[in-house]
C-alpha cells in the first residue's frame, strides 16, 4: 500500500511540475499566485525540480503590503527553457 502511494505522490508532482512551468510561460508567479491560481502549496519545490531539468527561473524578493506590514515574497520568472528543453 505504501508503494502505491509513493507513486501516486510521484505522479501528481509531475503533474504539478507541468501546471507551474505552463502557468510561468505566462509571467512571473509568486507562492501568493500558485496558491490562489493553482492550488500549489509547494511552489518553491517545483520550481527546484524544474531547475534540475535544466530551465533557467530568475527569483527576485518583492514586497508585498500584508496585514502585518511589509514582507518579501519570491517571485519566479522564466528566463529560457535550457538546452535540453529548446
């Protein structure tokens, strides 16, 4: 059983790896945006395994206003989709 689940989880970070790569050849995205946009509570492990497969992802601190003040928040660009991927 615990095999099974094991692959599931690998399926659905495959799945989620692809939904985050589409979504950045739109614009940049924010944990905020793959939250609200994608359900993504992981962003910043997605974007590692996309760097892994060789995408070049620009990350830049912005701020953003939040009930307690200002906070930096990363924002994830997409700057090319490496050699193995053009």
């Amino acid at each position: 059983m615990r095999s099974q689940n094991v692959h599931n989880n690998s399926a659905v970070y495959k799945s989620e790896v692809k939904i985050v790569f589409d979504r950045l050849k739109d614009g940049p995205l924010t944990k905020i945006q793959a939250f609200d946009e994608l359900a993504i509570f992981t962003l910043a492990q997605r974007i590692h395994e996309l760097r892994k497969s060789g995408y070049d992802i620009r990350s830049e601190m912005i701020p953003i206003e939040t009930a307690k003040g200002l906070r930096q928040i990363a924002e994830y660009t997409l700057i090319s989709e490496g050699v193995n991927h053009a």
